[in-house]
C-alpha cells in the first residue's frame, strides 16, 4: 500500500492507510490464495468518507475481470 503525499500529512495519510487496512481485510476472505495486491491512495483520498466502499468496488471490479479472463 503506498499513501502519497498529496493526501495530506502524516496524521491524514495514517489514517487513510489504517482506513484501506480495515476495508481489505473485509475483502481477504474473497481473495485468491497467494494473491499479491498494490492499493495506491490518491490525493483526495484524504477527505474521502468511502474509503471502504472504494476499496470494495476497487476489489469486486478486479476480481471480475480476474474471473471473467478464466473462462
């Protein structure tokens, strides 16, 4: 996970790491054995009140086109 500094200061860029942490461990359960994931938080990200949902939408979308390229 990489938090840029565009997304503010320490405090802000902590928080939005410790915010996508909470959000993918929710996901870790749908996710591949040994699968290898880079979350690049932007600036904006800061001030974001759906970092969950961001995130979640991020790893369904992947995860479609993971399955959908498995056919």
């Amino acid at each position: 996970m990489t938090v840029s500094k565009a997304v503010g200061g320490s405090v802000d860029r902590h928080r939005v790491a410790r915010q996508i942490r909470h959000a993918m461990a929710a996901q870790v359960p749908q996710l591949p054995a040994g699968s290898v994931w880079v979350i690049r938080a932007l600036p904006g990200a800061g001030g974001s009140a759906t970092i969950a949902a961001d995130v979640g939408r991020g790893v369904g979308t992947v995860m479609e086109s993971f399955q959908g390229g498995r056919r």
